[in-house]
C-alpha cells in the first residue's frame, strides 16, 4: 500500500477509519526525515494491511502541535484511535520493523478498558 499523505483535511477520519496506522512527521528541510522516507515507504510495501500516513509539519503544523512533536523525524503508532508508542529520532529499517512487530503484538485489554471506564464516567 502507498503512503498517504496526512494534512488538516484527512488526518482524523483516517485515525477513526483504521485500526492501525503509523505517521511519519517530518519536514522538507529536515535531511534525517528525507532520508528516512524510503525506509518508511518500504514499510508501507511490507505491511499491506497498516494504513502508513506522513504529515509534514512545515504544511500543517497543527498536527504536530497536537501530538507534542517538538522533535523530528518522529514516528507515531496509533492503534484504535490510541497513540501507543512514540519514537523521535533516526532510526533504520530494522528498528522500524521491530517497533512495527511490537506494536502488532501490544495488548490493547488495558487501553480498552481505559475507554470503557472514561465512557462510564462520562454517563
């Protein structure tokens, strides 16, 4: 699958329309970012069924802002609408793998649970 390109317009619907997806922030002028990209796009071919998305913060900066991304490159993995891992930094393909293997392996039972109680008390 390609890598989508996030923005203002997208971002949510695509959050709440998949269960899995990892965003890439970065900016054009960020050289790491740039090189990063191939690694990113690769993972997106070797991962047909997570939905890999890019936000450039330079274009919209709100998402970022957001996310409390003071740092880029950065990676975000959401599942089920919940951040559960951040990475800031260079990495390379095998640790990209590694986090995307993690992250298929999380136990979501605890943040579910988080959700059902906020939920309750919210009624």
């Amino acid at each position: 699958m390609a890598v989508v390109v996030l923005n203002k317009e997208n971002f949510k619907e695509t959050i709440e329309k998949n269960n899995f997806v990892v965003v890439d922030f970065w900016a054009p002028w960020c050289d790491p970012c740039v090189a990063f990209t191939p690694t990113f796009e690769a993972a997106a071919v070797a991962n047909p069924d997570i939905v890999f998305g890019m936000v450039n913060t330079e274009a919209d900066p709100e998402i970022g802002e957001y996310f409390q991304v003071n740092q880029i490159p950065g990676i975000l993995v959401i599942r089920e609408q919940a951040g559960i891992h951040a990475q800031v930094g260079e990495i390379g393909a095998p640790a990209l793998d590694e986090i995307i293997k993690w992250a298929r392996e999380f136990d979501m039972k605890s943040i579910r649970a988080y959700y059902q109680d906020e939920v309750k008390k919210a009624h």
